[in-house]
C-alpha cells in the first residue's frame, strides 16, 4: 500500500474516498486542471460565438494567453559534487563490505519549510558506494508517521533511542558529516572505549571531513 501522510489531508483523508488514491493531496491539482480545462475549453467556445466577424485574431489571442499561461520556469539546480569532486567517505564505503548505510543530519520532516536536499544527496552519493541506504526522499514532501518518529530518533545521536533504533535498522555504517549539530558532542562520547564497547562499534574513522562508525557484526 501507499505510504501516505494522513497529516497533510487531515480527516479529508478519512471523509473522502477519492483522496486514498492519492501519494499527497497537492496531487489533486491534476484532477481540477482537468476539469478547468474543460470549463476553460466551453468559455473560450462561447466567446468565439459572439466574437462572429473578429474571431480570427480573437482566437489567435486565446491561443497566445494559452500558451503565456502553459509557461513554466525550472527550478535552480543546485551543484552537487561528482567523480574526483565527490567526498572520498563514499568511494571509502564502497571498497567496505556490503552493508546497511545510515547518514547525520537526517531531514526534519516535521519542519513545513524543510526540502529535505541532504536526503536525495545521500541519495545519489549512493551511486558511488552501492550499499543499502536508510536515508531517502519520495520528492512530494510526504512522509509516512514511521519516517517522522525515526527521524526525530536518529537524529538524537549518540542517545540511547538512537544506537537503539540503528540497530534495529541493522546499520553497519553510520556517516557523521561535518553539519550535524551534535558532532562535537558524538566526538566527546566516542572518545570514551566503553561507550564504542557498550553501542558495539567496532571501529572509528575519519574520511575528508566525516566520521565514520563501523557498527559491530553482532548487530546484524
């Protein structure tokens, strides 16, 4: 089934039948252009009828404004580094043995304002290592309750809850990148063996500017 946030239909989602068949609401913007194209296509018929003598260059301008109306603009791309340029954590990870990747920060679905650009980054950083990935993005900004509850959880590194969940995940590596608030505070706790011992990480590294945990084989 679909994996859907009820939160941005509301009780719409319970109400109307119809919404069920929807990834997200926003995407019942395509069903009413339908329809307004239609209502659109009717006017434009009548206008024509009461344009008689002139309908030429009247029609010429419907089709004008039709076209003005169609116009789209591309959203930026924003660069992202490739090839040599990529960050080396990932060409590390791809000579490591096969196994789950998680990576810090994690998006903040819960923030309206959030476009989630560090989640389809893992994403095609993915490209260079192969492994499987816990982070991700759907592109329509909705997020199934289990992703927001996970989130909030992953993102409190190195609190219990977190090590917990990432096991239950069967993380094998965990990428701490430079931008996560709480790397200095990751840093202080690894420094101490019975933490690492206790978590089961089995080994430390710095890549470039990222830390990498090497989650112990018993996780799996």
């Amino acid at each position: 089934g679909k994996a859907v946030n009820k939160n941005s239909t509301g009780s719409l989602y319970d109400l109307l039948p119809p919404l069920r068949g929807l990834r997200h609401v926003a995407r019942i913007d395509q069903v009413a252009m339908a329809f307004l194209a239609v209502t659109a296509a009717a006017g434009a018929a009548r206008l024509l009828r009461r344009w008689q003598g002139t309908a030429t260059w009247r029609f010429a301008a419907l089709c004008l404004l039709a076209v003005l109306e169609y116009t789209a603009v591309g959203q930026t791309l924003l660069p992202v580094q490739s090839g040599a340029a990529a960050p080396p954590v990932y060409a590390w990870l791809r000579q490591q043995p096969l196994g789950n990747v998680m990576e810090l920060p994690i998006c903040d679905s819960r923030l309206a304002w959030s476009l989630c650009t560090e989640e389809y980054t893992y994403m095609f950083f993915q490209t260079i290592h192969w492994h499987p990935l816990i982070n991700g993005w759907q592109g329509s900004g909705s997020y199934p309750p289990e992703w927001i509850e996970h989130a909030a959880a992953l993102e409190s590194f190195p609190a219990a809850a977190s090590r917990q969940l990432m096991a239950q995940l069967r993380v094998r590596y965990l990428v701490i990148h430079p931008d996560f608030p709480a790397l200095s505070r990751s840093r202080s706790w690894l420094n101490i063996p019975s933490n690492r011992a206790r978590a089961g990480i089995r080994a430390v590294t710095t890549v470039g500017g990222d830390v990498v945990l090497v989650l112990d084989a018993a996780h799996d």
